[in-house]
C-alpha cells in the first residue's frame, strides 16, 4: 500500500486565498421575508473575495442588469463624470454590501459583461479612454472614500476589463473587447496611469486575459514600453486537469519576470470544469454540477497551494449553469459546494504541510494548528470516470485520533468514522477530510 507522508517539522507558508469565486450571495438585503437565500452557507465558506463580472447575466438576485458594469453605473456616457448625479449607484451598492455581510470582500471588475447578443453595446470601446478612466476614479471614490453618499469599504483590487484577446481583431462577433489589440492597450496605459496616480494605495490590474498567451506576452512588452504599473495580472483557463492551470500559472509567471513584473500577483480569476466549448459542452455543465465537478473542484485548489498562482476566482457562484456551488432552483448547497467550505477551514490552521508522496491523480491539503492539531483533504481525481480505486495510508509521523468526512455521490461531507487508522481506499472523483481530534 502506497503511504502519504507528511512531516509535521516541516512548516509551509499560509494558506491563498483560492475558494474564491465571482458572484455573491442570492440574497436581497432590501426584503424582510425571504423564502429562498443561501447567505449562511454563503457565510460558511468563508469565501474572501468575489469577483463582480457578469454580475447582470444571473437574474435579479446576486447584481442584477442595473449594476457593477460601468454603463449601468454611469448609463450616459456624454453626462458629467464630476456630478454624482450622472451615476446610478443602488443596485450595485446593494449587491456590494450583501457580499460583505457574508464576510466577502468585492473583487471590482471595472468593465462590462461578456455580450453574446447580436448587436454589441456596452463592449464597444469607450469614445474617450481618459473620461472613462475618470468616471472609474469616482467609481473609486464613491466605495472607498465615501463620495456621492458613499461607503468607506476599503475594496483593494480593480481590474480593468475583461478579456480583451477572447476574439480576433478582425472578428465579426467580438464579444468582450469590440476595439483592436492596440486600442486596448491604449485604454488600459490610460487608465491604469490615471487610477494608479489617484490611489496608490489600491491595487489596479487586468487584463482578465482570456486564453492568448501569444497576446498576453505582446501586452506585458507593451506595459513595460509604456511604464505602466501593473499590480495583479488576470488570467482566465477552463479545462479538465489541474496540471492544465498550474502549468499556465508557470508560463505566465515567466513571462511576469521576463517583463520586469516580478512582485505582480498573478490571480486566475476564471476558471471551471470545461472539456470543450462545442460537442462536450453539454457534458461539461452536467458534470460541473456533479460530484465530478466537485472533486475536480477540489483537485484544482490543492494544486493551486502548491503554485505560483496568488489567487484562485471559480466561475462561478452566480445563477448560471457554471454554477456547480449551489442549486438553481432551491439555492441548496450542490456537491460543489463543500470544497469551498472545507477549503475555508484551512484559513484557521497556522501553516501548511506539503505532501512528501506523490501518487498518481492524488491531491492532498494540510494544515497545523496552534494547538498542533492536523486537518488535511485528500482528492482523487481523474478525467477518466473508469480510474481505479486509490489504496494509501496517511502517515504523520505520530498516532492520533481522527474524525473522517466524505465527500462523494451518497455522502455530502459527512462523518463517516472516527478513527486512529489513517488506511483508505478512495474511488475516483472522491475526497475525504480528515480532522484531528
């Protein structure tokens, strides 16, 4: 039997914040009697940030058409962006504030959601970059320094767009940037410039880079070119194995280095269970929504600890069929859900443990405690739903007493045994918790 060997000598740093997601609670704060509302499990999590794109393509409950893109905050883009009432800020106030009574901080997307309808609005390219970098510094203003009636929240990062290589320049449906690549990197010099200089304290990044590492490369030599400050670089990967995202953090810290952003975050704010956009598409959102989803989940946060990678943004918790979190229909709790709250119990342990063993389509999490006591997941995932079962043992150098939760098609993290023999056998897409006592 194979052993997984931690030692508990060995301290790691903390743990990232990677059961992050985009989209927030489906509560409404502006109504008494709720039937429906998945703000504690929300709570639960521990979810630290949520990102805000698309937050008008889930319905009416988390954002809602009226809020977060900058064409529903500021709809008329020939009034006056020093006069707060040029700017319609409740819906997204609302949502932001929802958001922080589950304990999340908002991840400000400055932008526009993705349009797949015929005729594109709100992605044509701004007629003036420099008012429309104006018009976000009192987007700014309004949330983190109480202008036009407004908060003091403190939201540390924004991002300016969202995938501006998804189509060709010369493409007839551009669905997120309708400019070219040049135009693009004309505006972000201009806003992140003009942001940069009115807060320095914030963190002002993008570009929410699609999948183009080709484009990518041409906008880092073009920034460095141009001198302009990047804080956080974005990236977006949807795929099947967890080597897929941390291969692609790599290349794209390399290219972070090679281009003088060595303190940059590198933050993948997209990401999610997607065979292919065409003929398995269809697969992808059932499987998403399964246990498959959840133990990919799972599989991908463990690899993500053990990366280059600052941040992990899951797409998405919002009412959409990526959603593999929560139900549509009830707002329960799906298979997806519990790696996120299990994830969420790793931020109370002191350090991480690294895994001394690898196996094959194996995943491991571990954390100690001040009070020295262990809480570790363990995943096995596999694309291939006819993977064998997985025999190890968990070795920690010491006998103990655990507690052990399961996470499969009958079991929703639930305890199974308390225990002091750490021998498993666990079926593919499955995962245990295994808490000391």
């Amino acid at each position: 039997m194979n052993t997984l060997k931690f030692d508990l000598n060995k301290k790691a740093g903390s743990f990232k914040p990677l059961n992050a997601t985009n989209g927030g609670p489906w509560h409404k704060r502006h109504v008494t009697d709720q039937y429906r509302s998945n703000l504690s499990d929300y709570k639960a999590a521990r979810i630290p940030y949520s990102r805000n794109h698309d937050s008008n393509l889930g319905g009416s409950i988390y954002g809602g058409p009226y809020s977060h893109d900058i064409t529903a905050i500021f709809p008329n883009f020939d009034a006056d962006p020093e006069n707060p009432d040029s700017y319609d800020f409740a819906c997204t106030d609302e949502s932001i504030l929802t958001t922080l009574d589950a304990g999340t901080k908002t991840f400000f997307r400055l932008g526009q959601a993705i349009e797949h309808q015929i005729k594109k609005h709100g992605t044509v390219p701004p007629k003036d970059f420099k008012k429309w970098a104006v018009i976000c510094e009192h987007i700014i203003r309004h949330y983190n320094y109480g202008w036009a009636d407004g908060f003091n929240l403190n939201i540390e990062y924004w991002e300016i767009w969202n995938e501006p290589d998804l189509d060709p320049d010369d493409s007839t449906n551009k669905r997120t940037w309708g400019g070219t690549k040049v135009q693009f990197f004309d505006m972000y010099e201009i806003a992140a410039k003009h942001l940069k200089a009115c807060f320095p304290e914030l963190k002002i990044g993008g570009p929410a880079l699609a999948w183009q590492l080709t484009w990518a490369d041409d906008f880092l030599q073009e920034m460095r070119k141009r001198n302009v400050p990047i804080d956080f670089f974005s990236w977006h990967i949807y795929c099947t194995e967890p080597k897929a995202v941390t291969d692609k953090a790599e290349r794209i810290k390399e290219m972070l280095n090679e281009n003088g952003y060595r303190n940059t975050e590198s933050i993948l704010n997209e990401w999610n269970y997607i065979k292919n956009w065409e003929d398995k598409f269809i697969y992808s959102i059932n499987t998403i929504i399964g246990m498959k989803g959840a133990a990919f989940t799972m599989a991908c946060m463990s690899a993500a600890q053990q990366s280059s990678i600052d941040m992990l943004m899951y797409y998405d918790t919002m009412q959409s069929p990526f959603c593999g979190v929560f139900d549509f229909y009830t707002y329960k709790p799906l298979k997806g859900y519990y790696p996120f709250k299990w994830y969420g119990m790793f931020y109370d342990m002191d350090a991480e443990i690294k895994c001394e063993t690898k196996l094959d389509n194996i995943y491991t999490l571990c954390g100690i405690g001040k009070d020295n006591k262990t809480l570790t997941v363990i995943t096995h995932y596999s694309d291939n739903d006819e993977a064998e079962p997985q025999c190890f043992s968990v070795d920690f150098g010491r006998s103990g007493d655990y507690e052990v939760y399961l996470l499969d098609n009958k079991h929703d993290a639930e305890l199974i045994k308390q225990t002091s023999d750490l021998s498993f056998t666990l079926k593919v897409n499955t995962a245990i918790l295994i808490k000391e006592k």
